[in-house]
C-alpha cells in the first residue's frame, strides 16, 4: 500500500457556519494503482485530494504514506513525491513568466540538476517544443497548457499524482491525448493516481477501482464490465 485516508473528516467555515463535507472517509491506493472518485459538485471529492496531497489539514483522521503518518504542512520528500494536477491549467503558472521560466523553477524548488537539453528532451513526447518555451501561459491553448501542467508535475519524479478534473475544461481531442499520457506514464513509471471527476465515462475506463462521495462518505461502486 502507497498511500492511505483513515477515517478524514473535513469541514469548512462561513462565519459561524459550519458546513462538513467530509465525515470518517478511508481510502487506499496501492502503487501503480488508479482509484476514481466520482460525485456531485460540492461533494467534497476535491477536498478529498486536496488533503490526500497535503494542500488542506483534515479536521480529524490521518494520512500514512509509505508507512509513516503524514504531518501539515508537508515535508520533502514528501511533499515533492504527492503532485497535484488541476482543473484549469493555467493556475499552474505565473502568468507573468514564461513557460521556460516556470518549468526551470521545479528544478530549483527541488534541488534537481538542470540542463537545457534534459528539459527539451523530457518535453518532447508532450508535443512541447522550443517554440512554447518562451510564451506566457495565455499564449497558449488549454490542452497545450494542461500537456505542459502534467509535464512540470513528473518533474518532480512523483509517486502518486492527485488528478482533480484534468481534462474537464478541454475539448474532446484533448481530453484523450491527456488520458492517453496518463495511462502510458502509469505504465513505464508506475506512478498512483487519484483520479477525481464527474464523468462516469471517463472515470470506468481509466480507473483500477471506483468510489463515489455521497452524504460526506465514501463508497466502493462495481465497475461495469
């Protein structure tokens, strides 16, 4: 087992408003494994990620990754091995730095060796080329952004990767040279995901196991077959 949720609670406050969104959630994902998590808007899956991949402290209930209990906020090597990608993509970026600039920032956060030819080279299957690399996030379309999104997480060399709606605002080609990626990244590196979304369609066919939040809970559904 890579990473487990054990009885997560989470609530959220509006002024003296409570609102739980969670309520005694468990989960675990085995490496190389791709667990699906479907439900409404405000269900709570993304909360879900979001404190899977340490972006939010849970109420009560822990988190153990490779064994070890996980405190907040989190620290390397941690921190660089749990990567999230996100629904839009250009959230990932400054929008007043080049792509070039923001992708070089990965490897100063963490400490990795850089050379041109390394990056060029890492983002050449994501039919990312010289010409993106000194364009600013707007001048670029959100399936190429969201390609460069998923390329600047793998940098980090992740074991598991929090994938919060990632192909929910791209149109349908799109959508499918991302899952595609996805799934032959799976492949050759045995990464974990976790993928949240909405779409039963997408979630059966990319997905080792299913669960849907309902009424703060988790639940394991079959997969069609």
């Amino acid at each position: 087992m890579l990473i487990s949720a054990e009885n997560i609670s989470f609530s959220y406050r509006n002024g003296s408003a409570v609102n739980h969104v969670l309520d005694g959630v468990s989960l675990s994902i085995d490496s190389g494994e791709t667990v699906g998590i479907l439900g409404k808007s405000g269900c709570g899956k993304s909360t879900f990620g979001q404190v899977l991949c340490g972006l939010r402290k849970p109420a009560s209930g822990s988190i153990v990754y490779n064994g070890n209990r996980l405190s907040y906020p989190l620290k390397s090597p941690v921190r660089r091995e749990i990567q999230v990608l996100f629904q839009h993509p250009e959230n990932s970026f400054n929008p007043r730095i080049t792509i070039y600039k923001s992708l070089k920032e990965i490897y100063k956060l963490y400490k990795l060796p850089f050379s041109d030819d390394v990056l060029h080279k890492m983002l050449e299957p994501f039919g990312i080329y010289e010409e993106h690399m000194h364009r600013l996030p707007a001048q670029l379309s959100g399936g190429e952004l969201q390609r460069i999104a998923l390329a600047r997480v793998l940098l980090a060399k992740p074991k598991l990767i929090v994938l919060d709606e990632p192909t929910s605002m791209l149109d349908s080609i799109s959508q499918a040279q991302i899952i595609h990626m996805l799934m032959e990244i799976q492949q050759s590196l045995g990464i974990a995901y976790l993928f949240i979304t909405h779409s039963e369609l997408l979630c059966e066919y990319a997905s080792d196991r299913v669960f849907t939040i309902t009424n703060k809970k988790i639940v394991e559904r079959k997969k069609d077959t």
